[in-house]
C-alpha cells in the first residue's frame, strides 16, 4: 500500500532537525516533506510556502503542525480542502495571543517586547525560548541539553529579520474564525505542561471544531512533547492515521 503524504510545519525558530526524534518513526507510516520558515520576507510567506509545497504534492498530504506551524495550518485549512487529508497538530494554538474575548495565549505587550530583546541579543532570546519549551521533569531528565546538543548538530539558523516576522506572524493571525469550516479529521497532541501554548488553546480548537478533533494531553511534557515522548506520540497519531487513512481507502 501506497504510504500517505505528511508535510511538517515547525514551530517559531524551529527547523526540521527538532523533529528528529520521531522522523524515523514517521517515515515508517509516510512519505515526508519539510517546510523551513528561514529566511521569511513577508507575513504571506507562511502560508504561500505551505500552499505551494502542497500544490506540488501528487494526490492529498496530511499536515504535521506544531505551534506556529498549527496556526499555519489552520489558516489554509478551509482554502485546501480537497489537498488535505488530516491534521496531526502538537501544542496547537489558532490564536497565539490574548484579546477581551480570548484568554488562551500571550499578551501581545509581551510578544513586543520579545522582538525588541531579539533585535537586542538574538541568541539569548532563542535560548529562553527554547529552555521554555520544556517542563522541569524533562529539563531533569536531561531533554533540554539533548535538544541544544540537537540544535548545534542540526540548526541552519535564522537571521533577526525572518524571526521577527514569525513573531509578527503569532500577533496577527487568528485562525478562529474558519475553525468550523474545517472538515478534515484532525488530531491534538498537547504537553500537560506546555508554558507556550496552554493547554486551553488546544480544548478551544476541539470545542470548535464541533467534535471531530481527536485530544490527547501528553502527561509531564511542556511543548515539545514529540521530542520527549516519541513513542507515546507516535501510538496516538498511529492510530489516527489507520483511521482516518487505511479505512478510509
């Protein structure tokens, strides 16, 4: 049987190598293509990047989306019905910041001040960000220094220009309103201890979507949990995809 197609979004400053964990398990059930946000000039970026990696993909593509990569893809969601097969979606948010109605995010004062530390210090703003991505049980299990031993081996880098349009990108998209046009299944995968993405902006998607998102909280992990939990992740999204994929066929 013909494996289905997975493209992977990853989340603000992330590249491919911090899916490592479960790449291999991943191409054992898919055909696997990456998306990068290096090098970002403008807002639409984003998502004509995804659009067009989709368009050039023979037959429909499930998509991996993690953080800002889940916001992506909830953006194109309702434009690429007949391309998208599913949505595999890990510390997802469909809105990153918080306004009178949402409370499910960041404030944007503090995403403001985060571009004007990472126009100051690029590097120390990364290595925050990234020490955050991780619950104190798996800083102690040692994940945090296997990601920077992974970040060193792996990491192109981006410029400051490109990650401060990714940060632009999290204060001014709001996917909520197309939530209950989506008609693909879709999987949550979210870190009990995500200090990112709260949990709630996953239950708000679940709840929008009008039953048809499948939620699984990963006990202990903050939001990175594909990276700490490969294999728990994995059984999940297993599952989904016979479901959703082998039966439907």
């Amino acid at each position: 049987m013909k494996k289905p197609n997975l493209i992977m979004l990853p989340g603000w400053g992330m590249e491919e190598g911090a899916f490592q964990p479960i790449i291999k398990l991943l191409s054992e059930a898919f055909n696997l293509s990456f998306i990068e946000w290096r090098d970002m000039k403008a807002l639409n970026a984003f998502e004509e990047r995804v659009i067009d990696t989709i368009t050039s993909i023979d037959g429909p593509s499930f998509l991996l989306g993690w953080s800002l990569g889940s916001l992506v893809s909830l953006e194109i969601a309702s434009s690429y019905r007949e391309k998208i097969k599913g949505f595999i979606l890990f510390g997802a948010t469909s809105r990153f910041t918080t306004d009178e109605h949402y409370s499910f995010g960041w404030n944007p004062l503090i995403v403001e001040r985060m571009k004007k530390q990472l126009q100051r210090n690029k590097e120390k703003t990364l290595t925050s960000f990234y020490e955050s991505m991780f619950s104190e049980s798996e800083k102690e299990e040692g994940f945090y220094h296997q990601f920077n031993t992974t970040i060193q081996r792996e990491f192109h880098e981006d410029d400051v220009f490109s990650l401060l349009m990714g940060l632009d990108y999290l204060l001014q998209k709001d996917a909520r309103a197309g939530l209950d046009r989506i008609e693909a299944p879709v999987i949550l995968l979210h870190g009990r201890e995500d200090k990112i993405c709260p949990l709630e902006a996953s239950s708000f998607i679940k709840e929008n979507l009008g039953g048809k998102a499948k939620f699984h909280i990963i006990e202990g992990a903050g939001h990175i949990p594909f990276f700490t939990k490969p294999l728990e992740c994995m059984e999940h999204i297993k599952t989904f995809i016979q479901k959703e994929y082998i039966h439907d066929r």
